[in-house]
C-alpha cells in the first residue's frame, strides 16, 4: 500500500484528496479533505506522533532514573558500610589513644612535665575530650563531620602525646646519664674499719676530721670506680700513698687512697664498676686498706649515704 496526495480544485472548491493504493489487485480509495480538514488531520497526524514521543522519552527516562536511584541507593548503602567500619576503628583507636595519654601521665610527673596537682585536670581534658565509646552494637553511625571531628581531636591528641614523650624520654635520658655519674656503689669489698667524720688520729692521738671512709682487706683486693667520670689524679700524693681521683661531673668527684696499684691514667673515661686500682699500704696508713671520698662541690659528704645497698659491683 501506499499513499498519495493532491490538490482537489474542482468546481472551484479547495481541499486535498488522500489516494490509498492498495499493492495488489484492490482497487484504490481515496479520502477527500476540505483544507481546514486536512489541517486537522494534520494536527492530529502531528499530536500522535509527538505524544508517542514524549511517551517513549519519558518511559526511558523513567526507567533510566530507576535505575541511577536504585544505583545511588546501593552506593549510599555502601558508604554507610563503609561509614560505618571507619567509625567503629576510629572507636577503637580512640580509646586506645585515651588510655595511652591516661597511662603516660605517671612518666610525665616522674620527668617533672605535669605536678602530682594538675593530674586530675589532665585527666578530665582526656576524658571530656573523648566522646566516641561503645564500639560495635547497633548505635547510630555518626555523620561525616562528626567521624573528621573525632580523627582531627586524635591526630592533635597524638601529635601533643609525641611531644610529650619525646620530652619524657630526653628528660629520662637526661636523669639517667645524672645519675649514671653519681656515686652509688661500693668501691671495694672488705671490713669497714673507719667512718666519716670526727676520729683520733692514728698517728697523733688528737681528734681530728676523718673526711672519708676506710675499708680493709687484703693487698691487691680490686677496686673499683662508683660512677661514670674521667679520671683527673692518677698519682702518688702526700698522705694519700698511691691515689686515683675521678671527676663525675655535676659536682661530684672521688677519691681512692692508698692503693697498691693504679691501673688508669690521668683524662680516662671510667664507667661504673670499671676496676682502676688494687687496694695497698701506701702513704700514710697503718694496713692494707682503702681510704674512699665522695666531694660534693669541693666538700667532704659521707659515702655511706652514696651506697645502695641494692647496687653490686660489676668487674
């Protein structure tokens, strides 16, 4: 079949003739129209066709948006997910973080970098400061602003605590090397024979300030250095016999008298428990003993105060 159309003047009248012809032996029809009519059919003609257009469009975009919503929705369940999983670590992490500043708070009073009085304060800021705990269980996943909020208050809190112990740890280093160079261990095994302080001379009779501490024993019984320092006397001097002086730094120096054997010179380093002479009869003594001072500053103290009982001499 197919279609044609011509202009009908016949009679002086205006329209449009629609001829219908059929593809086989059918004979053809045709449909006359005045000139409104055929603008009608026209119309109509248009209409249909526009609307079954905008049907179309409007099917695939329906099915279209159905099909990025139902996308979106999935994506927005896994973000959730997702949400979820990083909330629930950041849970952890929190209270992990928490408990470390909590816990470290002890080795800051021992550096001295928070007083026993500000313990309570720090305390509370740790505590008021934390506001994710629970982790797991149905509670409901916070927003993205809240979640940054919480890894934003962490990575401060654990940039504060880095600091704090990096100046725990100098502090620690720092007392440990102080006290490394303190004297704090017999400097020789023996019997004490003679303490600090007021005494009669052996040789005179008369009363006078005995400024260390006297130790006997066998000749050649080692001895031994009570802290870390460099040697500054390694010589014979007046009263003293054989005599090894060591200064320890921060005030503190030593002496050992009356040694058989030096076995350390003048500008060495000597560590604690490091062996730097034997014990001997020299100079002003009655026996074989080791005569030993702790000078704080120049001054005399008594080394009995300087001796842990708890510290072993190690050779």
């Amino acid at each position: 079949m197919w279609l044609a159309m011509k202009n009908s003047r016949k009679r002086g009248d205006a329209g449009y003739i629609l001829k219908i012809v059929p593809i086989g032996p059918s004979a053809p029809k045709e449909l006359r129209f005045s000139k409104f009519g055929f603008l009608a059919l026209l119309v109509g003609v248009f209409i249909f066709v526009a609307s079954g257009i905008v049907s179309t469009v409007a099917y695939m975009k329906s099915n279209i948006d159905k099909r990025r919503l139902s996308s979106l929705e999935q994506e927005n369940r896994e973000l959730r997910n997702a949400l979820a999983l990083i909330q629930t670590k950041i849970d952890s992490l929190g209270m992990i973080v928490d408990s470390l500043a909590r816990e470290n708070v002890s080795l800051k009073v021992m550096a001295g970098i928070v007083d026993s009085s500000a313990l309570m304060v720090v305390d509370d800021k740790i505590s008021l400061a934390s506001d994710l705990r629970g982790v797991g269980g149905n509670a409901p996943v916070k927003g993205h602003e809240e979640v940054e909020g919480e890894i934003n208050r962490l990575l401060n809190l654990a940039k504060k605590e880095r600091i704090l112990m990096a100046h725990v740890a100098d502090t620690i280093k720092s007392r440990q090397r102080y006290f490394d160079h303190v004297p704090s261990i017999l400097p020789t095994f023996g019997t004490f024979t003679s303490g600090f302080g007021y005494r009669r001379d052996p040789f005179t009779g008369r009363i006078k300030m005995h400024e260390g501490l006297d130790i006997a024993g066998p000749i050649g019984t080692p001895v031994y250095a009570t802290a870390d320092g460099v040697v500054v006397k390694a010589e014979w001097h007046h009263g003293y016999g054989k005599l090894v002086e060591i200064d320890h730094g921060y005030g503190y120096h030593t002496r050992y008298g009356h040694l058989s054997q030096i076995y350390v010179h003048v500008g060495q380093k000597v560590r604690r428990g490091q062996k730097i002479g034997a014990m001997g009869n020299t100079g002003r003594s009655t026996g074989p003993h080791l005569h030993y001072e702790v000078r704080v500053g120049g001054v005399p103290q008594n080394p009995i105060k300087y001796i842990l009982p708890e510290k072993q001499i190690v050779d």
